[in-house]
C-alpha cells in the first residue's frame, strides 16, 4: 500500500507575525487544536524551523511548545526526526481508562453525599451543551466539567488532581472514542443516566453507572486497537486485496 504523503504546515497554517510574549501560547493552542481535529495527522514531523518561520518567531518558543505538547502525549521525539505527532489511538489510551477506573469511583463515592443542588444543576448544563458541541477542545472541556462537577465534593485534592490529569490525557483521543468507535449516543446516554443516579442520591447505582460508562470506553477502544491491528498485519493486507478484487 502507498504511504500517504506527509502534509506541510504551510498547508495548515497562514503565515503570520506573533507577538514575542504570546508566541509560545498561541504557537501550543494552534498545533495541539491542528492535532487533534486531524488536520496534523499521527507521523508528521513538527520542524522548528518551519514553525518558527510561519509564526514569524524565533525557535525558542516553538521549542518551548513543542516541549509542552510533547508533555501531553502528543509528540514523541525520533531521531533525526525530531519532534513526530503521536498515534492519537495506542496503549496509553487503554491505560488513561484502565486509571480512571480506579480513581473515579472512590471520588464520586466521596462526594456524592456533599453534592448540592448547585454542583447537580452546573452538571447538567454541561451535559446540555455537550449534546450541541461538535469541535474535540469543546468537547473534551465539558466532558471533564461534568464529570469533576460531580467529584469535586470527594474532600481529597490529591485524588481530584490526578483524575484532572487522566481527564485532561483523554482530550487526545475523545474524538476517535466519540465518532470513529460510534460511541458518542453511548456516552451521552451513560452521562444522563448517571446523573439521575447522582441527584436521587442512589451510591451503588450511580457508581455502577460510571464503572458501565469507563469499561464500555476502554472495551471500545480495546477492540479498535485489534481492528488496527489486523489491518495492518500480512494477514489484515491479503483479506483486504481478496475484498476489494470480489
């Protein structure tokens, strides 16, 4: 099969002047939104160079950018390479559930007592907008807003961070969860459903609602991953050609 060939920045992006005290903010926004709506898609080296001269800045602040995204597990380094988009579906995706899974019940057990009606109505509007948003950054914020909504009455800041940190890693790949695995009237329906357990203060059925909701993501994702994969082995390539010659 041929490679498809790697998109230019100049492709992507409009060649602009950026203020010096902004160029590293505005240069991480631009690249990380570009990335996960796929018009950056997964292998394509990120050059200082070329970054620099679209934003009309030095490297230092590309540098600094890409240093943040690569933090966020949307860059990994190769040699020779340098800075390459990473696979915004892989292992660390299974990961991010499989510790959401862990934290995310304990805080909604913690909280669930304390949540007032303020928390439940904020919920709510989240949930609201979620039905209308469409662009993955929206998305993703609203889905966290929700779900930290209803655990942030859990009493632990040390736990509430780290389900904030897993939250914010599934950013990367809400997009896939939602459209390419057809999970997105799933997970809608997940979110109403858990929070009516939530506001009739029902513990054991709202937390078998989230623990429902985290699984059926991660065996989501657990089978996209297969499907890749024998897509992409010697065995994935002969049924293919056998399909597309019938």
């Amino acid at each position: 099969m041929p490679r498809k060939p790697i998109p230019t920045l100049s492709g992507v992006f409009t060649p602009t002047e950026t203020p010096a005290h902004l160029a590293r903010d505005v240069i991480e926004s631009a690249l990380r939104e570009a990335i996960m709506d796929g018009r950056i898609p997964p292998e394509t080296p990120l050059r200082q160079e070329e970054i620099a001269t679209l934003f009309g800045v030095s490297r230092m602040p590309v540098r600094e950018a890409l240093r943040r995204l690569e933090s966020q597990g949307l860059l990994h380094i190769q040699p020779y390479k340098g800075a390459v988009v990473t696979a915004l579906i892989n292992q660390d995706a299974m990961d991010t559930y499989g510790v959401r899974l862990l934290l995310e019940p304990e805080a909604l057990r913690l909280s669930l007592p304390h949540l007032s009606d303020t928390d439940l109505a904020e919920a709510s509007a989240c949930l609201t907008a979620l039905r209308r948003a469409r662009d993955s950054a929206t998305l993703a914020r609203l889905n966290r807003e929700f779900h930290m909504a209803l655990y942030r009455r859990a009493g632990n800041a040390r736990l509430l961070y780290l389900i904030e940190q897993e939250l914010a890693q599934e950013e990367r790949f809400l997009r896939f969860h939602l459209s390419a695995m057809g999970t997105g009237h799933q997970a809608h329906d997940d979110h109403e459903a858990l929070l009516d357990a939530a506001r009739s203060g029902d513990e054991s059925r709202a937390l078998a609602r989230l623990r429902r909701h985290l699984s059926q993501a991660e065996h989501a994702i657990r089978h996209y991953l297969a499907d890749q994969d024998n897509a992409a082995s010697p065995a994935g390539d002969a049924a293919r050609i056998a399909g597309e010659s019938k």
